[in-house]
C-alpha cells in the first residue's frame, strides 16, 4: 500500500474512527489522542494488514485496543484520587524497595507489566508478583 492510499483510507475513515472514540471516551480530547495514535499504529503496523479490503475494520480494530487502554489508564487514575495522596504516597514509601520500584513503574508511570519486566530485566512472573504483594502491603497500610 503506497502512503496516498493510506492518507486516502484514513480521510474517507476519518468520520467513523471519531464516532467510535467518541462513543467509548465521551472526550473530546482524548477522542482525538486515541484516533492520532491509532492512525499511527496502522501506519507503524501497515505490514501486518493481509488484504486491503479489510483496512477500515482493521483500523477501527486498533482504535478500539488504543480507547480500551486509554480507558484502563483513567480508571487506575481514578482509584489513587480515591484515597488521600499523602496517604498513598506513605503507602508507597513504605514498601520494600523492589517491590516499590514495580509498584510505582506500573501504577504511577503507567508501563506494562512486559515494559517493567524490560526494563528491570526480570521475568514477567516477578513482576506481577511484586505488584500483587505491594497491593497487599499497600491494602493493609492504609486500612490500618
């Protein structure tokens, strides 16, 4: 697919990837940050795409993933503005440094657990691990 044919796509799909962002992030703004990103996923991922014909329910797939994770992202935001931020921030501090460094590479910086394991090079079980203990930790330091 040469580069007018994907700019032809994504203008004639332009209308229907707003609606649906539209529909799922009742944002404007972040509507329009999940259908860039999108386009940029396609572009970056156009090889995979097997037959043309399918782009539009490609790219709307892709967009669909990219509102999903924008989603998950404010609902784990949502759930710190819960509980008081110095609380929190106690919480954290109180933790043991490796499971600490997870904690707040996951929860705060918003890696995945596949990025934090790259990162920290350390297998994917002992990140989830860390990050289940430190929820433990963190549950009983502010119920206390």
């Amino acid at each position: 697919m040469t580069r007018e044919t994907f700019s032809n796509l994504i203008l004639d799909s332009e209308p229907t990837l707003y609606r649906v962002a539209m529909s799922m992030l009742r944002n404007e703004k972040d509507c329009e940050d999940a259908v860039q990103t999108a386009i940029l996923t396609a572009f970056e991922k156009l090889g995979m795409l097997r037959r043309e014909e399918y782009f539009k329910t490609w790219l709307v797939r892709i967009l669909i993933n990219v509102c999903n994770k924008q989603l998950k992202s404010a609902a784990k935001t949502a759930e710190l503005h819960d509980t008081d931020i110095s609380s929190i921030r106690m919480a954290i501090e109180s933790l043991p440094v490796k499971i600490r460094q997870v904690v707040v590479l996951y929860y705060i910086e918003q890696f995945t657990v596949k990025e934090i394991k790259q990162i920290l090079k350390i297998p994917e079980g002992t990140v989830k691990s860390r990050l289940s203990k430190g929820r433990k930790l963190m549950k009983n330091y502010l119920t206390e």
